[in-house]
C-alpha cells in the first residue's frame, strides 16, 4: 500500500512514523512537486493542485481537518470518482466546545466589559444578566455544532441551532432552511458560526444577517473568514449594534498588522486555534478507515461534493 503526504505546514516526520505504526504494511512518503509514482491513499492539509491532478490511482483523499474547502477548491483537479474522507472529530470538538464556550461565558459575565473598566482603572458595578435570557443560536449543526450546544445546555443557556435540514437535538430548538433563519437570527443574543464554508455560505455573515441579530448582540466565527464581511461587523460595532465579537478565523492568515480589527477594542482575535488537529486521534481514525475501505466496508465522513461538506 502507498501513501502519500502534504501539509502546508509544520513538520512531517512524526505524522509519517505514525501512519507507518498505524499500518506497517505501508509505504508511507511525503509528497513532493514531481512525484507521479502510484499511490492508494492520501493524506493531506491543504495541498497544491498538482499533487491531486488526474491521480485516478487514488483510491481516497482523506483530509487532515474538518473543513474540505481548500480541498473542494481545486476544482477540475480533483478526479471525479476519488472519495474525500473528512475527519469526523479526532478530538476537535471538545477544543472547539471548550473556546465557544469559554467565549459565551465571558459576553455573558461581561468580562470583556471588566476588563475594559480595568484598562481605565474604573471599578464600577455593571448589572449581572440572566441566563434565560440570553440565548445562543448555532449556525450549522454537524458534529462540532452539536457538541457546541451540549457544552452550553450543560452551562445552562438556552441553545437553537440553524441548518440547512432540520436536525433533532435534545434540549436544542431547531431551525432550518432559508425561512427560518430570521426569526433564528432575531433571538440569538449570541450566534456562533460553525458552518463549512460554501459559495452558499461565503459572506453569509455580512450586514443584513448580522442586522437580524438583536441590539447588543455578540457574533463568534470559528468557521472560516470567508463567511464574514469585515466591513459590515466594523461598520455594526461602531454603530452599537453589535456588542462584541471573537474571532478565531479571518479571511487572510496571518491576519495583516495593519488590519483594522486589531484596533476595535471589542474584537477578540485568535490566531487560527479554536479546534487543532491532533495527530494521534487522526492517524488512528484515518487508519481504521483505510482498513474498513480495504476491506470493501463503508466509512463516515464522505464528503458530498454538490454540498461541499
């Protein structure tokens, strides 16, 4: 069995010892510009259209993320009948959870606020707000979206989640499609964005969705930059619609010094960290799913092309 590797980042030797662990029968070597030699399988974050180009001898694509758009992107690169494999968690759901609601926690601790007193060595009594009254709407209810609700319910804030079709989750109220998505929008006093990115998606997050919200409303994107139009939330905060945002993912990254969200006090920045690939959580999911395909079996997380995710 062959398998080839590519990150744009970062070092490969211990994610090819560990594949190689995982599957000694393996050959498993990192991609590089020229390398047209066979392969079965490949393993990669982010990869250069020429690493994927016509390669019909692949018999998956797994993807080191959740997110397939760097992948889907490629186009007319990706061979049609070549499956990509996304990864279903490997670990990034719990992280994600973790920074959402650590997120939450501080907007409705007003914590953002306390540290802004501080800033001007103010000590002053700002009024303590109640749970049931600040809702948190999630925007796409996949797997990282639903572990996000179940953190929250178990802080005890009322959770709704938006999707494109109707999911059921205890505890969770649902809204789905384009009609409801008003009337999600106008009673999340916070909204999270965990959507996969889309051209459906892309920009989603711009003035007249971010105007649905209600006054004073905060807005976190752990999704993709692409899905924020940066001026529309620039343009809200100053105006006082939007109380706050924190942001783990911007359009360019690393995000410019001279970008101005780095001089709005009520942005959040984060670079890029809200939910991290773990390596052995991945090698051992990747390396089960290339056991069940060798077998002929089944695996999760095919990605649908038509949808993008």
């Amino acid at each position: 069995m062959q398998i080839i590797y590519y990150a744009d980042s970062g070092p490969a030797e211990q994610w090819l010892t560990e594949l190689h662990t995982a599957l000694p029968l393996a050959d498993v070597r990192v991609w590089h510009e020229g390398d047209t030699a066979p392969a079965d399988y490949a393993v990669v974050w982010k990869p250069p259209a020429a690493m994927l180009q016509g390669r019909i001898d692949l018999k998956a694509i797994f993807n080191l993320g959740a997110g397939v758009d760097a992948i889907l992107q490629l186009g007319d690169a990706l061979s049609a009948g070549v499956p990509v494999v996304r990864l279903d968690d490997a670990g990034m759901a719990v992280q994600m959870a973790d920074y959402v609601s650590h997120a939450v926690l501080r907007y409705f601790r007003r914590f953002d606020e306390f540290d802004a007193q501080a800033r001007d060595h103010q000590w002053r009594f700002l009024k303590p707000r109640r749970k049931e009254e600040f809702s948190v709407g999630i925007l796409g209810m996949g797997v990282l979206g639903t572990r996000i609700a179940e953190a929250l319910l178990s802080c005890g804030f009322p959770v709704r989640g938006w999707s494109r079709s109707r999911k059921e989750i205890a505890g969770v109220q649902s809204h789905a499609g384009a009609d409801e998505l008003a009337a999600f929008l106008a009673q999340s006093q916070v909204l999270v964005c965990v959507l996969p990115l889309t051209p459906q998606t892309t920009d989603i997050l711009d003035r007249a969705t971010l105007a649905m919200l209600p006054k004073g409303a905060y807005l976190i994107n752990v999704a993709r930059g692409a899905q924020l139009v940066e001026q529309d939330l620039l343009d809200l905060l100053d105006e006082g619609h939007l109380g706050g945002a924190t942001l783990d993912v911007f359009r360019e990254e690393p995000l410019p010094s001279d970008h101005p969200f780095w001089n709005q006090p009520r942005i959040t920045i984060t670079p890029h960290i809200s939910a991290l690939t773990l390596r052995g959580d991945s090698v051992r999911q990747i390396a089960a799913k290339i056991k069940q395909m060798e077998r002929g079996q089944p695996v999760a997380g095919l990605v649908d092309r038509t949808k993008g995710y």
